[in-house]
C-alpha cells in the first residue's frame, strides 16, 4: 500500500492511500502512477492559502487525472492492458 500525505497549510492535511492490486496485471504500476499523478495534480493547482471548497475540488480533480493517467497507460502497453481492473 502507498500512503501519500499532503500537507496544503500549516494547519491542514490530507492522506492517501491506494492499495496495490494483488495478482492484478500491474497493479503495482497504477498505485505507483496514481499515487505520483495525484501529486503532481495537486502542486501544480494549488499554490498558497486555499478555501475547504478549492481544496476538495482540487483532490477530486487530482483523483480523475490519476485515473486517467492509469487507463492512459493501460491503454498504451499491451504488458499492462486490464491494469488494476477487477
């Protein structure tokens, strides 16, 4: 399991976890890149002070561009085809 923690304000942070697809075709792959994907999302969105509103929008944007990026993948390499699907 990869566990992500952001800090966006002093006083303010999240955590994220995605579990690795056990015996799933390169389930550790789409942990790897959704996990890397969300925080790249994040740090280029949010910059400074951010309202509760902005913030939430912010983390599920950053969950529809993982998933993107892990279907973009699994969509590219035939190793990886059906990647983190059950």
């Amino acid at each position: 399991m990869r566990i992500v923690t952001l800090c966006l304000k002093k006083d303010q942070s999240y955590s994220l976890s995605l579990m690795a697809w056990g015996g799933h075709n390169a389930g550790e792959v789409a942990s790897r890149v959704a996990v890397d994907a969300v925080k790249d999302f994040i740090s280029e969105q949010l910059s400074g002070e951010a309202s509760k509103d902005q913030v939430e929008e912010v983390l599920l944007g950053s969950i529809r561009h993982a998933n993107a990026k892990v279907y973009e993948l699994s969509r590219s390499n035939s190793d990886m085809e059906g990647m983190a699907q059950h």
